[in-house]
C-alpha cells in the first residue's frame, strides 16, 4: 500500500488509532453493502437501484503493513 502523509488527524478503520497530523497513513477502498457486485435491482421499469458502493478509508501505518 502507498502511503502518505497525512495534513489532519484521521481514524484508522483497522484499529480505530487516531492516525496524528504528519503521520503516513494508507488508503484501501471498501465495499459497502450485501449484494454482489454488478448487481442491481429495477424499480419503476426504468430506474435502477445499485446497492452497492466502493468508498476509501483510512488505514494507519501499522495496519497497513
Ligand atoms: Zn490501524
């Protein structure tokens, strides 16, 4: 994983330490959600629904190793 230096105080979602201003830090993308990825639903005949997102956390220096 890359790291880089953080310029504000971030949480690591591993293990929830506070990452401190100018300390490297990682980060991982995440998928939030149950369903498979590409799947979707659809409502209404023309809208779809997608239940699923990838979002970026934070990852300290330690968990990222
Ligand atoms: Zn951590």
């Amino acid at each position: 994983m890359k790291l880089k230096r953080t310029r504000k105080e971030r949480t690591c979602h591993e293990c929830k330490k506070t990452i401190l201003k100018n300390e490297s830090y990682g980060q991982r993308s995440i998928t939030l959600g149950s369903k498979q990825d590409g799947e979707s639903e659809s409502f209404d005949g023309d809208y779809l629904v997608v239940h699923q997102m990838r979002i970026k956390v934070d990852i300290c220096q330690e968990c990222a190793a």
